[in-house]
C-alpha cells in the first residue's frame, strides 16, 4: 500500500480505496499518488466526478472516511450561538430573539439545515478543490449529494431558476439537510427584479424548511461573492426577508444563522441591524 499524507489512524486504508476507486472510474487505473497530499487528491477527484451512479462498497467507505474526518472538527452546535437579542444590545430586528449573527464555517455546524448558494445547473462546483462553499458543502458531505441533487435536477432539465430552492439530505455534514437556491447575478447593476429574485433565495429556502420540520437554518451570504451582489444592499434584504417571514411563521421557526465568513461581512451585518 502506498504511504499516506495528511490521514490519521483507520482512515488511511479507507482513503485509499476512495482514490483508487476514483482513479480507475475515470480510466487513470496506474496513476501514481504515493506523493500527494491525500485528502486534496480525494477532494479533487470527488469534486470533477459526474452525478453517476456508483458502487454502494465506495458509498459505505467514503461514509465512513467521512464520518470520521466530522469527528476530528470543531463542530458548533446552533443551540451554543447567541441570538442577535442575547448579543446585541439594540436593535432594529423585530424577531431578534430568533436571527443570529455567526462568523465560522457552515460545514462545521450542528443545525438542522444549511443552505448552498449554488449555481442554476444544481450540481455543485466542479473545479477541483476550489474554495466557494458549494464546492466544500459538496466534498464534506460526499457523492451522495451530487447524485441525490441530479434526480432532482433533471425532472426540471436542469435549470433552477434564480430565486428558487431544493433540498436534500445532509449526508455526512454536520447538518441534517442541505437547501441548494440560486442568487441572482449582478452584471451592470442592482434592479428591483434582482432584489426580488434576492428576497426570493432567503423566504423559498425557509419555506421548504417549515415544509419539511425543519426548524433551525443558517445562511450563507447569498450572491456576494462571483455574482457580484453588493454586499451592503444584500445584507439589507437577507435581513429584511428574514425578518419579517418569521412574522409571518413565528411558531414554525426556532432560530436562523447568518452565516458571515469574512470580517467584512460581520461589520456590514452589525451596522444593518443596528
């Protein structure tokens, strides 16, 4: 067997059959790995993988690598996240006591849903080992949700439409789910249809989560990265949409994460809720 970089323990044999599964699927049976960095080769392999079917001895394997990769992160549980009421000592928020400010990653989170800001193709990115949060959501929870997301997606040709959400199970994240939207993108400017569509990301996510039971969802900031959305703008309607649907559905919601990854982002949110 050849040496293992950067895994720990029982994971290693498991990791190996992972790639070398990966590597002959995609006709690369004899390619040399003993000197890469093994979990950014997996990583790699997983994300430039098509939504095909595959063997259920991989799925139980990767299951497991998975699991326990969860086992080593610092997982935050949502019910340890103060609430805007709790951390804030004024605010404008009307349901303060069930919006949160989060700064951390959404993939490490104990919740019981989390949303993906992908692309209108519903698959998850397909660069290997990029950095946006579709491509992590994807690698962590494995396979399974490319594929779960494919049945989905080619009952309506594959076309999500801006605004709209679908959801899966959250397979080997620390959430239970995962709910895939798709923001709208910003070419010369902000127009009141790009706001709706904007609007439309945040109040269709939590309605397919009450559909479902789900009670408590974090959200990523939704188009402010490659599709240009000004973040400030953006912050306002996230807050806004947020707002006032849990008005409209008090008993049905528990908790909502803002999920801020960049100081930035959090200096932008504290501002607008103020």
């Amino acid at each position: 067997m050849a040496q293992s970089y950067f895994v720990e323990g029982g994971n290693m044999e498991k990791i190996d059959y992972l790639i070398e599964y990966l590597l002959n699927e995609s006709g690369r049976k004899n390619f040399d790995y003993s000197n890469r960095d093994k979990k950014s080769l997996y990583r790699a392999l997983v994300n430039v993988r098509q939504a095909n079917p595959i063997s259920e001895d991989f799925l139980k394997t990767e299951d497991e690598y998975l699991q326990k990769e969860l086992e080593k992160k610092n997982i935050t549980n949502v019910n340890d996240i103060k609430t805007i009421k709790e951390k804030y000592n004024n605010s404008s928020i009307v349901n303060s006591d069930k919006i949160c400010l989060w700064q951390g990653d959404i993939t490490k989170l104990k919740i019981d849903s989390i949303v993906n800001s992908g692309n209108s193709q519903g698959l998850g990115c397909f660069i290997p080992n990029h950095n946006c949060i579709d491509n992590q959501i994807n690698t962590f929870a494995g396979v399974r949700l490319r594929i779960a997301c494919n049945e989905i997606m080619k009952k309506i040709n594959y076309n999500l439409e801006t605004g709209k959400a679908i959801i899966t199970k959250g397979y080997n994240l620390a959430a239970k789910y995962v709910i895939q939207t798709v923001g709208p993108i910003i070419e010369n400017e902000v127009t009141n249809q790009k706001e709706i569509e904007l609007a439309n990301c945040y109040k269709n996510s939590l309605q397919l989560a009450i559909d479902n039971g789900i009670r408590t969802i974090a959200f990523p900031c939704i188009s402010t990265g490659v599709f240009r959305f000004p973040k400030t703008k953006a912050s306002q309607i996230a807050i806004k949409s947020v707002d006032e649907f849990i008005n409209e559905n008090k008993d049905k919601i528990d908790k909502v994460v803002f999920n801020l990854w960049e100081i930035e982002d959090v200096m932008i949110y504290e501002q607008n809720i103020k």
